[in-house]
C-alpha cells in the first residue's frame, strides 16, 4: 500500500515537473525571448504599449524623422551584442543631449513626437537607442531594463566622448524605457547626468509580470513566475526578482521626474507611488495624468507634460 502511495506522489510530481517546466518556457517565449508580440493587440488596454509609440508615425511625425540627418551610433555591450542608436545634432550648438528609451516591443523609430520635441522646442541633441532584442540592435531576448541599463552606461559614456566633459544629460523613458533609466539610476553616474525622466515604469520585473499573469492569465504568480525566472536566469541572465526599479532608485541622488497616467491599466498607478516615495530626497517630483491610460500622458495633455517635462529639467540644466 504505501509503495503504491509513493508512486502515485511520484508520478503527480513527475506530471507537475513536466507541466510547470513546459508552461515555463511557453512564458519565456511569449513575454521575454525575442518574438512577435502580437497577443499585446487583443486587448485594448495591453495594446497600448504598442499602439501609443505607433500613434507617432499615425499623427504624422515619419515626415519630421524622415526629414532629419540621423547619425548612426555603434555600442558593443559588455556581453558581446552590437547595439545600434539615431544620434540628431541639436538645431544649433549646445552641450545638452537627452537619451531617450523606448518601450517594450518598440523601438527608437517610434519615438518621434519625443524627439522632435526635444529636438525643436528645447534645443537638445538626441539619441535614440534601440534596445537590445529590438529593432536594429542584437539580441534573443528583452532585458525589461535590468541588463539595459549597463548598455545605457556605455551609451553615456558615448555621449561623452561626442561632446566632452561639460555635456549635460537627460534620461527619458517611457514604459520598459522608463524602468530602463530608474534602473540605470542605481548605477555610478557620471556628474553629467542631470535628471532623469521616468513616464509609466514599474517596480520591478517581478511584480509587473505577476500583475500581468494574473490579469492575462487569471494564474497565482506561484509556481510560474519563480520558474520561469529560474529559465531567465539561465537563459538571459537576469533573473525577475533583481530586475528592480525600486531598488535602484533608492540607491539615486539624481534629480527624478515620475510620470504615470491614473487610467493606467498596463502598469497599474499604484506603483509610481511606490517608486516616487523611494526617489531621491528634494530632488523628485510627480506628476500623474489625469485619464491617461499606458502611455499616453503625453498625447492626453501634450502641454502640461512638456511643461512638467521643461520646468523639471530646467531646474538641473542650465
């Protein structure tokens, strides 16, 4: 009786091994390697983290982009990718240079409204980077910010070999963009680095993705979520729970501008609370849009935003 006992628990585990490790890599694929991500269309709510960067090529601005003489910038990251960025020389000579991160399943092109805002109405040079595993630049897999913020140092660094040690530098990011620059926030900043701009980033990879589970899927974020983790980490290299925002700007003093929209439902508004809380003292400030679902707090009130925008750095680049 009990050797009968012993197989049966055996052979549920056996099953349950299977089954988890096969649900694991069917995750992996889906939000993490490098594919198409087209489930992001079937829901209004998750499309946007597509649909508001392509609102910039709808609107018009491929004809801004197209007229511009974008330079092409290398990055060779400490892995061993070839990364590709768009550098635009500001309208007139200037040591200010914003870098500015798109998000998840984007890519720099879709950034167009941002850059010419920069571009045109605050006199920046602009570099526009494609993460790693998405447009031009190489890679299998999404970082969700946490590998991309050691690519963002050599970015800096970038920057600084183009336009000297008097640079000042401005990171902007929307979405995975804005997890990327709070991550990088953490790191050893050069002084060049001024302020950062954060619109709609989460937390932490983990809890964006146990958020994201349950709501997709209707699945508790155990036993998935820590063993796909566990696949990450051997196959990307980073596992869930370090890929912290929150973290890393705990460990920041530069200045930090928190954007999120209340209509939020991508990246719940909930988070930017935690995040602004734990930003850097004196130094930060938060601004939440009225209405705006996922980023979208620029095109619901693309005043106010550039104003918000405009007023912060301008208090740290002069």
């Amino acid at each position: 009786m009990l050797k009968r006992m012993l197989k049966l628990v055996l052979s549920i585990a056996a099953i349950l091994f299977i089954v988890i490790t096969g649900a694991s890599f069917y995750f992996y694929n889906v939000a993490i390697a490098r594919d198409d991500k087209s489930f992001l269309n079937g829901n209004p709510d998750l499309a946007v983290t597509t649909a508001a960067a392509e609102a910039d090529v709808i609107d018009g601005d491929e004809h801004w982009w197209e007229r511009q003489l974008f330079e092409d910038w290398k990055l060779h990251s400490e892995d061993g990718l070839n990364l590709h960025a768009y550098y635009l020389t500001a309208p007139a000579p200037t040591d200010k240079t914003v870098i500015i991160a798109h998000g998840y399943s984007g890519q720099a092109v879709t950034m167009g409204k941002l850059a010419q805002m920069y571009s045109e109405k605050l006199g920046y040079n602009v570099l526009l980077p494609d993460a790693r595993g998405h447009g031009r630049s190489e890679g299998r897999y999404i970082g969700f910010g946490w590998p991309e913020r050691r690519d963002y140092l050599g970015w800096i660094a970038n920057v600084l070999d183009r336009s000297g040690s008097n640079s000042q530098i401005v990171l902007h990011g929307i979405s995975m963009g804005g997890a990327t620059v709070m991550m990088t926030s953490g790191e050893e900043l050069p002084s060049q680095v001024k302020a950062i701009i954060e619109d709609c980033g989460y937390t932490s990879v983990q809890d964006e993705l146990s958020y994201q589970l349950k709501r997709m899927y209707r699945l508790p974020s155990f036993p998935l979520l820590h063993s796909t983790s566990l696949l990450t980490k051997i196959r990307a290299g980073y596992a869930f729970n370090e890929a912290s925002a929150l973290k890393q700007v705990k460990k920041t003093d530069t200045p930090m501008l928190f954007i999120h929209g209340d209509a939020d439902l991508f990246v719940p508004t909930d988070m930017v609370y935690e995040l602004y809380e734990n930003g850097p003292e004196h130094k930060k400030k938060l601004y939440v849009v009225p209405g705006a679902g996922h980023g979208q707090a620029r095109k619901t009130d693309p005043v106010t935003y550039d104003r918000e925008v405009s007023e912060f750095i301008g208090a740290y680049v002069k």
